[in-house]
C-alpha cells in the first residue's frame, strides 16, 4: 500500500484535533456551570501529566527538578494555565462554534506578539491581513450592536494568553523539543492550580469526575494531534484545515443544544479565517529576523 504524503497525513491529524476540541467543548456545557474553571484546570494539569509522560519519555525525555531555562518554562506554565482557565469559562457559557471563531485571533495575535517581542520581521501586507482579521473579530462581537458578553470577552483573553504562551514556545524550542516544553508547562501547572482549586473546589459525583477527566483526555489528544499535524507538514498546509473547527462544533452545537451560529458569525469567522491563512503563507516566504539576546 503507497504512502500517503506527509501534507494529508497531517491534515488528518489537523482533522482530528478539530473534532477532540469540539467534544471537549460540548462536554464542558454539561458541567461547566457546576464546577469552576479553577477546579477544572487542576484536574487536567494531572491528567495531561499522566496521559503525556508515556509519550515525553518515549522520545527519551528526562525528569529534572529544575529544567534550563526554568524562567521560560515557567512563563508556558502561567499562559497556559490562563488560557485554559478563559477556555473553560468561555465554553461553558457561550455556543461553542462562536467560541471557536473567535479563537481563530490567535495565529493573528502570535504573529503580533512575535513581532514585537522576538523582533521576527512581517511586511505591510502581513500587518494588512492582520488587520483584516481584527476587523472580522468585531463583525462577530459587533460592539454597540449587540451587548458584548462576559464569555465572548473570555474566549478573546483566552486567545490572548495563547498566542502569549505561543511566543515564549517560539522562543524555547530553539534547543528545547516541543515535547518538553507543553509536559514541564503542565508538570507546573499543578501546584500554580492547586490554591484555587482548592479554595473554589466542589467533590464531583462519580459520573460528573467521569465526564472531566474525558474532557481533560481529548484536550491533551488534541494537543497531542496538532503537535503530529505540525511535524508532518508545514503551517500553510494545515492552518486551512484548522477552520473545520468552527463547523464541526457548529454541528455539535445543534445536535446537543439546539444552537447554531447566526450569519455575522459566520462571516466575521470566514473573515478572520482568510485573513490568518494569508498571513501564514506570507509568513513562510518572510525571511526571519533573528532576535535580540
């Protein structure tokens, strides 16, 4: 049997990862309101740990008290501890495919951030597309128009501390394997969750704890997707299948909560989607500006 090329392979992987968040989305919506993100977000640092560590050391990964670069682990800690925190605070509350289009800001806000911190270089039309994809962000939240809701403001400051946690990773994995860098970043996340998880914390029912640490294991799988997707092929070729996420949980949404995305939804997603893919592919053929120590 032929092969198939690294591009589809990983599109695939690209794929799945899509439907992994959807399902985590959609299982948040059944316990978000009884549990706090807090709560949540410990239980998933320990889950991940576990569910990652067959895999960290696999590649041949050592356990070390105190990794070079602790400060630069520790801040992948903190966003990502952050990001989930929103993450689950948005989903819990709001329909997950207008969740999911208005987390397609990331790339765009990386691409910012890293411009701005890592010095990389991005020319008119790139900072244009970003633009662009801003503009479809307010097409979706259509501020002054409609009351802009404490989810949708979360699911926006979740993309914030992502793209964060997204440029210090850039920074890391010059030397450090992207493995290394998401298992330490849970490994710390467990005794920054602890204090208020343990302040916020509520004893689950046996079938609630169920659907948590299921939520928790199809987070890391899709976490584990998307790291396969990016080392099989390169950013361009996946970033158009990363869209499927707002469709998939917009089917999702109308099987389980009878919710679907209204036509400004989809246009600002459609908007943000096109805008981020130009802004990829300008960014692979942008030679690099090597940073500053």
């Amino acid at each position: 049997m032929k092969q198939l090329p690294g591009a589809v392979i990983g599109s695939l992987w690209m794929l799945s990862s899509c439907v992994f968040y959807a399902c985590a989305a959609s299982l948040v919506r059944e316990v978000g309101d009884t549990y706090s993100a807090y709560q949540m977000t410990m239980i998933r640092s320990f889950v991940a740990v576990v569910a990652l560590a067959p895999v960290y050391l696999s590649e041949g990964g050592r356990l070390l008290f105190i990794p070079k670069r602790f400060f630069m682990h520790l801040l992948t800690g903190v966003f990502t501890y952050l990001g989930i925190i929103f993450w689950f605070i948005a989903t819990a509350s709001m329909p997950i495919a207008d969740f999911f289009a208005l987390q397609f800001v990331t790339p765009l806000l990386t691409m910012a951030f890293a411009i701005f911190f890592l010095r990389e270089n991005a020319d008119v039309r790139s900072w244009i597309a970003a633009l662009i994809g801003f503009a479809g962000v307010l097409v979706i939240l259509r501020p002054g128009i409609i009351e802009i809701s404490f989810a949708a403001m979360a699911a926006l400051i979740s993309a914030v501390f992502y793209a964060s946690d997204n440029t210090v990773i850039k920074s890391l994995s010059k030397g450090v394997s992207a493995t290394m860098i998401v298992y330490y970043a849970h490994l710390l996340m467990i005794p920054i969750s602890i204090p208020m998880a343990l302040v916020t914390w509520k004893q689950p029912t046996l079938y609630d704890f169920g659907i948590i640490v299921a939520i928790c294991l199809c987070l890391t799988m899709a976490y584990l997707s998307v790291t396969k997707a990016i080392s099989l092929t390169v950013a361009r070729v996946i970033q158009p299948v990363n869209f499927m996420r707002m469709p998939i949980a917009a089917v999702f949404g109308w099987v389980l909560f009878s919710e679907f995305p209204d036509l400004w939804t989809w246009v600002g997603a459609v908007i943000i989607f096109c805008a981020t893919t130009y802004a990829v592919r300008r960014g692979a053929k942008t030679p690099e500006k090597t940073a500053a120590t």
